[in-house]
C-alpha cells in the first residue's frame, strides 16, 4: 500500500528505529526493493533523484512504484530525493509523490529557508510531507565519486530552519558523502547529538552507501529515522548482471540477466532493514 513518509517517520521514531530509503533506478530495482521488504515485513520507501527523473520522467517512475505497493502490504512510500528547484517538487508532487526533498543546502540559509517553505507551503495542504537539508552531504547525487567536501549543519540553524519552514523531516551534515568513499567514512555523532537536542522531528542521514553498520546504527541511536542507500544498490545490481554475463556468455534474454541483479539488490536490502531495525515493523 502507498503511504506518506510522515507516518513511516513518526513510527519509526518512536520505535528508535530507521526506514530505509533505496533509490530506484528502474522496474527490476523496484521489484527487488519490495521483495526484500515482503520477506522482512518491514516499511519501506523508494526514492528517485533528479538523475533518474532525467533518464525516465516521474509518471514512469510513480506508476511502477504505485503498481508494486497495489500489490502489496507493506506500507511503501514515494519520494523525490534532492528535487533541486521548486519546479523540479511540483513536478513530483503533481505525478503523485507521497513525499518531496527540497535541497537548497548549497544556497544561503535565508534562501534556503524561503525554497524550502514555499514547497511546504504547497505541499502539506495536500498531506504530501516535505523534507529539507541545511548543512550539506558531501560528494555529488548520482556520482560515483563522493569526494572529501562537507559542511556540517550547524544546530542553531537547524531550530530557525526547522520552525520557520515547518519541514516534516530534516537532512542533517554529519560527515557522510554521496558517491564511493576514498576512506573509511566517519560520522560526527557529537554534531549529531547536538541538533537532535534541539530539534524534535526525524532526522534523515544522505551519503550512507560505504559507512560502516556500527556508525549508522549509532545515528539511529541519536535522532536519524531515514536512511538513505543508492551507490551500493547500483553497485549491487551491476554486480548481479555482470556475474551473470561472464558466467552465460550468450545469454540474450534481459529477464536471465536482470534476474540476477535483482537477486543481489534484495539480498542487501533485506541486510540493512535487518541493520536498520524496521524488520517486523510492518
């Protein structure tokens, strides 16, 4: 069933657990993503960024998505990862979208707070929630290079964003990057404890392919509700067709191939929903 980020959030919350937010790049992902979370009886909610919205439009994307959760029960949100423009969340929220990001982390707090409230603004009449992002996640959406770059957000700046914007939920800058790691990532948990302090609605933690169990389930521990993974998926279906191929040299078949892909993608999801607590949360 499709449902709003809101109420997978506040559970989650509440419970001292994490959803796992996957991106999705096409059907066969789509369909691993919800097997995963079939066999572990878990909520889950997939997500495109504005990379993949590029590759196929978010009518393609929601009527896949909205065709799978039909079918299912588990409760499966839809979420816009990184919409980088107004324009770019209406979009979303007009294709049907259970839930929009609004990054305007790269620009000054004042403009960032003016974007982020004017998505809300629309949204929230619509019961669609709205997430935001103040500090910035390192590396680049959609790139495999995470890159050494981040600023953390600072926690007074999270209360003025948090209340004058009326986000639902809050992307933190805690040390993680988008991308593959050059190192061994390292959460700042102090900075986290600090803005989880001082703002009381669920924190989201971007960049997580590559960072460490033990690090991400201290995260859960101080205030982080959505975890995000998208390079590890990619990474995990590629994986599944390239074995596949060097294994069935004349394999033409798409479904052979993608089957396997898809094999490695439920496999890890199933992993982290382990990990991240939302097992048997259903």
């Amino acid at each position: 069933m499709l449902v709003s980020t809101d109420e997978l959030l506040q559970e989650a919350q509440k419970g001292q657990y994490a959803v796992g937010a996957f991106n999705v790049e096409n059907m066969e992902m789509i369909m691993a993503v919800l097997a995963a979370a079939e066999e572990k009886s878990s909520p889950v909610i997939m997500q495109t960024t504005p990379g993949t919205v590029k590759y196929a439009g978010f009518d393609y994307y929601y009527a896949n998505v909205a065709a799978a959760a039909k079918r299912s029960h588990i409760p499966v949100a839809m979420h816009l990862d990184h919409g980088n423009s107004f324009d770019m969340a209406m979009q979303a929220y007009r294709a049907g979208y259970t839930s929009i990001m609004i990054d305007g982390s790269k620009l000054p707090l004042q403009e960032n707070i003016h974007l982020t409230k004017s998505v809300v603004e629309v949204c929230h009449p619509g019961s669609v929630p709205v997430e935001g992002e103040l500090g910035r996640v390192g590396g680049k959406e959609d790139d495999m290079d995470g890159g050494e770059d981040n600023i953390y957000t600072i926690p007074a700046e999270a209360v003025e964003f948090v209340t004058q914007t009326k986000v639902d939920s809050l992307a933190v800058g805690i040390g993680t990057a988008h991308g593959v790691y050059k190192g061994t990532p390292k959460v700042n948990i102090q900075r986290l404890q600090e803005i989880n302090s001082v703002v009381d609605i669920p924190l989201v933690l971007h960049g997580t392919s590559g960072v460490p169990d033990n690090q991400v389930q201290d995260c859960i521990k101080n205030g982080i509700c959505k975890v995000n993974y998208a390079t590890d998926l990619r990474i995990a279906f590629t994986k599944g067709v390239k074995s596949y191929m060097e294994n069935n040299p004349e394999a033409f078949d798409p479904k052979s191939y993608a089957r396997a892909g898809m094999t490695e993608v439920q496999t890890y999801v199933e992993q982290k929903m382990d990990m991240l607590g939302s097992s048997h949360m259903a």
